[in-house]
C-alpha cells in the first residue's frame, strides 16, 4: 500500500473518532508529512504516527485543527434552545468558574486569618482546598461555545487543576434553555492541555471580576451605602411604622418552620439530611436558640434582639444589628 493511501487511512480513522467537530483532512495530512520527515522514516509506520497524532490533537486548541460547521450549531446557545445531544461530541474545557454554595468558607476564612502572618508560601500551603460545590464550564468546538453546568459531580474536573484544553467527549448531553447539564454518565474525559487556552481562561477570570465589582460599586452608589453592606441582611432593613407598634410583626416577616426549612435544604441536596442535624448546624453557626411565644414552639425565625428606635439623626431610623434564631422549646 503505497504513501497516498495510507495517509487516507490515517486520516479515516481519526474522522470515525473525532466526527463533531471532524478533524480537518489538510491538518492532518499537514502533520503525517512533518512526522515522517522529522524522524526520517524510511516506511510509513502506522502504529507509530497515529499515536503520535492523538496526542496532538489532544494538546492543540480545535480551532486549529477542527474543520468549521462539523461541531456545535450556531443557535445551541440560544435560550429557546432545548433537546439532546447524542454524540458522540468532542470540545474542550475552555472556562471552569464555580457557581456553587461555598459550604465550607466559614472554616477557610479563619484559617485564612491565622496565616497572615506566616510567609507567603508557607500560607498558601497550609490553607484549606478551595470550596467546590458546582461548576460552570464553557466548553468548545473550536468556533462556538456552548456553557454547561455541573448536575452531578464530575470527580476528573478539578477547579484550578484542570488545565484549560481539556478535551472531553459527550453522549446524551441534555441541552435546557441553551445551557448544557452534565452528569458522569454523559462525559468521557480525553485529557490535553493547550498553554494559550490558560491565558485567555485567565484574562476572562479578570473581566468577570472587574465586571462584577463594577456592578456592585454601581449598586451600593445608588443604594448610598458602602459595598459591604450589599452583603449584611440587617443593614438592608428598612423598619416600618408597623414594627414600632408592633414589634412581633417584624418577626412575622421571617417565619419558618423549622419542618419548612429541613424540606428545603433537602431539596437542594442529594444527601438526606434530618432535623435535629440542621438544629445542630444552626448551633455550630453560633445562632442563639431561644423559644418564640408568637410561634406557639412550631417554629423559627430572624429577631432582632433590641426592637429598633426611631434616630433624631437626619430623621432616619436604626436597627441593631443583633440577630438571634427563634426555636421551638
């Protein structure tokens, strides 16, 4: 079999695998020859240059080597944008951001504290993992993205460790209003790692964050109040007429059942989770537990344990900013 034909071999084979998006037959054509000639192969040796050219593939971007419109569809993105990819879909991770609870920042920020002091390095080696409980990862074909969320964990995905490159392979991936639901079942991790993808992935970190901040200065401007208040719930309380006659109908704003709220973090977990284990966790947050005559001892909420004064100052009104959660006796 002569030179010609192999090459179409070569080139068939990687088409069956990588069929959406398909590899571009110049580029792949393009890159046997430069095989052959940088080893000086006397034969063409098959078993030699198809490994070789799967591994390239896996650490060069698609938008090199991909041939366009054989990927994603222009409108995947579209909010209207609703079926099932069935696959098999090679692209690659070109974006993780988290989007998830941060369920154990109240244990990394102490730690954070205490090593203030300690040399830079030294720090950042003794902190905690980061927090991951969802990802957002933007994914590729070469030419357009398509964003997708995390609906089960993906244990090969790792924030900050997996490198931006990353090709992954998707079958019966859910599409919903134009955003991608991964599950395990659904993705085969390929590997790869593409340098150039890393700065980019970089530099979009940094316009995310400027833009948010921006939104937040804009919002705290017209608020009249500093940035940090955006995030304190009591400081975004006005009081009412009503709670100065009545100081319980301030409570009653913020009743919940404690049964409510055991069905609503339920909901939002896989695991099950009992009621005397939330009482607990209430606890560990340091949230006083008292019993609430109003409830009648059925159920909780947000008091304020000073009932907020009318102020003389600019004839605005103060609240203390002392919280307590009310608990059935």
């Amino acid at each position: 079999m002569n030179i010609s034909n192999m090459t179409a071999k070569v080139i068939r084979h990687f088409q069956s695998i990588y069929t959406c998006p398909m590899v571009s037959w110049e580029w792949t054509s393009k890159r046997i020859e430069d095989i052959m000639e940088e080893t000086n192969m006397p034969y063409f040796d098959y078993d030699h240059i198809v490994p070789r050219i799967h591994e390239e593939i896996l650490n060069v971007s698609l938008k090199d080597i991909a041939t366009p419109e054989t990927g994603l569809t222009p409108f995947i993105n579209s909010p209207t944008a609703y079926g099932t990819i069935e696959g098999p879909l090679v692209l690659e991770i070109v974006h993780i951001t988290e989007i998830g609870l941060r369920r154990r920042i109240s244990a990394i920020r102490p730690a954070t504290r205490e090593r203030k002091s300690q040399p830079i390095q030294q720090s950042v080696q003794a902190l905690p993992d980061y927090t991951r409980e969802r990802l957002k990862l933007v994914l590729s074909d070469g030419f357009i993205e398509l964003e997708a969320i995390e609906c089960g964990r993906l244990p090969d995905i790792v924030l900050g460790e997996t490198p931006m490159g990353t090709k992954i392979r998707l079958e019966n991936l859910p599409i919903i209003a134009g955003v991608g639901h991964l599950r395990p079942e659904c993705v085969e991790m390929l590997g790869g790692a593409v340098p150039d993808l890393e700065l980019e992935h970089s530099v979009r970190l940094f316009k995310e964050l400027e833009i948010r901040v921006e939104q937040e200065l804009d919002r705290a401007l017209a608020l009249k109040v500093s940035p940090q208040r955006l995030y304190n719930i009591y400081s975004c309380l006005s009081p009412c007429s009503a709670y100065r006659t009545n100081p319980m109908s301030f409570y009653q704003r913020f009743l919940l059942s404690l049964s409510d709220l055991t069905n609503i973090v339920n909901a939002c977990t896989d695991n099950h989770v009992s009621r005397d284990h939330i009482s607990a966790l209430l606890e560990e947050l340091g949230i006083e537990s008292h019993p609430d005559p109003s409830s009648m001892g059925t159920g909780l909420g947000i008091v304020s344990h000073v009932a907020p004064t009318p102020s003389t100052v600019k004839g605005k009104a103060k609240q203390s900013r002392s919280a307590s959660l009310s608990l059935p006796p």
